[in-house]
C-alpha cells in the first residue's frame, strides 16, 4: 500500500501509543517458563509480537485470552514439548534469537525459519555462544542464517562477553542459563536494554547484577520460576515518531501516556532535551520494576545539532531513523556514528535513511557506521521506498507532516508490524 502524508497543522491533545514490544515479547517468552499462571495486560497485539503467542503455542504453552489479559499457563523451565512442524518466525528477530535460548535447554529437536527480511539476518551471534554452551545449533552459514535446527542438550554455563552490547544475545544467553550447570555469565561494554533482567529477577531467579561499565550479570540454574502479573507499559520506540512530529510542527503539544522510560530505552528523548526540545516527564512512577511517566511534547523552535556515538546507540537504536528526521531541522550538524547495527535490521536502516532523505531533497552524508545532516533543511517532499520496515515508513510519515510538496511512502502498511494503529492515531492527534 503507498500513503501519502502532507503539510498539516500541529498535534495536540493525549495519546497512549502501543504497548512496549519488548517487554510484549518477553511477558510471554519469560512467563512460560514460569512454574503457574500468569497474567499479562496490554499486551501489543502487532505482527511481531503475536509471532511469539503463535510459537510458544506451539510449543506447548497454554494461553488464554481473557478480556484484555492472557493468561499464560507457565510449563517450568524445562516443561516444552518438540514441534511438529517447523516454528515459523516471521519477522521476528527478537523472537527468533530469545526463542534460540529457551530451545538449547529442552532436550528435544525443533527448526526455525522466517519471512524473506528475517531470512538475511544474522543468528550467529546467538547460535554461536549457545553452540559453547553445548546446544547442537545448525542452519545456512554454520548457523549464522535460518532456517536454524536447534538440539537441546545438558547445558554448561560460560562467561561471554557481549561486544556489541546486543540485549537479544544477552537475553537468549540468560534464558539458556537457567537450565545450564554453574554460572552464565554476560559482560557489555555498556548496559544494553535490560529488562529480560528485570522480568527474571521479580520471578525470583537467581540473577546478579553489576551496573557500570562493564555492565555484568549473571545468572544460576533455576528449579523454578514464580509466575508474575504484568502491566506492559507504552512503548518509546513508538511514542517517539509523536514526540517528533509535536517537536517539529508549530502549535504543537502533545502529552504521550504511560510511556516506558527505563534508562536502557529512552535515549530518544534525552537526545531531544539534549538539542533544546521542549520535553517533561509526568506522573514518572513504576510497573514490574520499569519506571514509566506520561511525557510532555512541545514544539521547539532553534533545535541544535547533537552527536550520538556508540555509546547512546543501545538506548535509541530503534529510534535512530527518526531522529535523522528531527536532524534536518536542528541548526548545524547532527552527526551519527557507531549505528553500525542498523545495517542489519529489517532493512540497512542506514542507507534506507539516506537514499530517502536524498530523494526528497535533503543532503546527507552517508558514514560506514552512520550519517552526518546539516541542518537546518526545507523538506521538498517526493517518493520514498520504506523497504518494507515498518520504522523508515513511519519516520518519513512523520517528515511528511512539515514537507512542501508532501511524500509517498511505498509499502507504508509494514507499519503493522509494531503498530497496526499508526495511521489512525495520527489522524487523530493532527489539527485540521
């Protein structure tokens, strides 16, 4: 489906985005191997996220739908029955690299495989530290692309230090730990998002953690999980293509509700601040151990260019797209290193950002591991390929809102894959 998005008045008024897709992902992948019954409100029911429901069905879990709750039946650590077909994972990396975790501790035989996007993303990352953890893990590359076997084994715990900081590699090693003999222990350079700890740690396992650089935790065996009730609070990575739009557009003020503000997740919005964005935090309290607050959004004439390095990367790595966005209207550069990473999510998000931007009239220059913008720059508008990733289409939605001419977003309905509700939840917060 191609979309077209032009020149409008402000946003205004309270919008509750989707809930948070990877504390979705993790309130069923976590919950099911909980010894009983869980309960999980607002769950984000997206592409991705109902990806996972349909596994873990599959792998034996029980849940219901009850209202707006499911109840999650846990089958303890080690309580998953084999497949009978192969798992299909979709589009799911976050699924597909958790899920490769729970498997190398069931002493049983499963295969995974995805869409064509998932197809070419890299699993060795996961695969390979699991494989010296004893799991039997083969695919295309020696395991590095799906389709991927996985055979659980008697795991062995191991010290990996995780160079990249990837939150999916350290939550699939902290999840085979749990059924690995002595200690896995996950080092970072700087803490990755985190709550895969946190979730395990409120279910009482047996989890220690050492903040600072290295980030380090580590985790023992458990004989059993407790289940846990869990309210999934607004994503950020969603709240922040409003957050934005309401920056950007004159009038503007917009006041985002619920919204997930862990430290490990909202670099974003510290980065808006950074550049003079009119942004608060309201009503900042927490849920399952994950601070939340509602955030005020104001326009913000005389924005400055910022840089973000490696190190702000993990905390706005799905963010990084539309914050290019908000660069083509900060005075002077913005510069973006050490994003290498986006080369290898649903599309090269580094280049799907700079072609684009280049196609509607603004200069960019493209780096190895990230782009520098000049700012700031009259957006002509034109034609733009999302690639089939759901974050480009919204990004340039969003740049849409304040271009001259308007811009088409080819295949804009990927958007479903983290919120089904984009187009409409635009429509109304926009001022005719």
């Amino acid at each position: 489906m191609e979309k077209e998005v032009h020149r409008v008045g402000p946003v205004k008024g309270e919008l509750r985005v989707p809930s948070d897709k990877s504390i979705s992902h993790r309130s069923i992948i976590i919950t099911s191997m909980a010894s009983g019954t869980s309960s999980v409100r607002n769950f984000l029911r997206a592409g991705d996220t109902l990806t996972t429901l349909n596994v873990y069905r599959k792998l034996g879990v029980k849940i219901e739908e009850d209202g707006d709750v499911l109840k999650v039946h846990g089958v303890g650590t080690t309580g998953f029955t084999e497949p009978d077909d192969i798992l299909d994972m979709g589009n799911s990396g976050t699924t597909t690299r958790l899920t490769m975790g729970v498997l190398a501790g069931q002493k049983f035989f499963s295969v995974m495989t995805g869409d064509e996007s998932l197809r070419k993303r890299p699993m060795g990352r996961v695969a390979k530290p699991l494989s010296q953890m004893n799991a039997i893990i083969d695919g295309r590359e020696g395991g590095n692309l799906l389709p991927i076997s996985v055979r659980g084994t008697g795991l062995k715990g191991i010290e990996f230090f995780n160079k990249k900081a990837s939150a999916q590699v350290k939550s699939a090693l902290l999840l085979a730990g749990l059924n690995a003999e002595g200690e896995t222990v996950v080092q970072e350079p700087f803490r990755s998002r985190d709550h895969t700890e946190k979730m395990l740690r409120a279910m009482g396992a047996d989890i220690q953690i050492e903040g600072g650089s290295p980030y380090v935790v580590s985790i023992r065996k458990a004989e059993k999980l407790n289940p846990v009730d869990i309210d999934v609070p607004a994503d950020p990575s969603s709240a922040a293509f409003f957050a934005a739009a309401a920056v950007m557009i004159p009038g503007s003020e917009l006041l985002l509700k619920d919204v997930l503000i862990n430290p490990t997740r909202d670099g974003f919005f510290r980065k808006l601040k950074e550049m003079g964005a009119d942004i608060q935090y309201m009503n900042t309290r927490e849920k399952i151990g994950e601070p939340v607050a509602d955030i005020l959004v104001r326009y913000s004439p005389g924005l400055k260019g910022v840089r973000i390095t490696g190190e702000d990367v993990p905390s706005m790595v799905d963010e990084i797209p539309i914050f290019a966005m908000v660069a083509t209207q900060a005075e002077g550069e913005t510069v973006i290193t050490g994003a290498a990473e986006l080369r290898v999510k649903e599309s090269d998000r580094i280049k799907a950002v700079v072609e684009n931007l280049r196609r509607v009239g603004v200069q960019v220059e493209e780096l190895e591991d990230g782009m520098i913008i000049k700012g700031p720059q009259k957006i002509k508008g034109g034609s733009v390929d999302s690639m089939k990733d759901h974050r480009i289409a919204m990004a340039f939605s969003i740049l849409g809102l304040i271009s001259q001419e308007g811009i088409k977003i080819k295949d804009a309905d990927c958007a479903y894959i983290s919120y089904p509700e984009f187009y409409e939840h635009l429509q109304s917060v926009l001022q005719k």
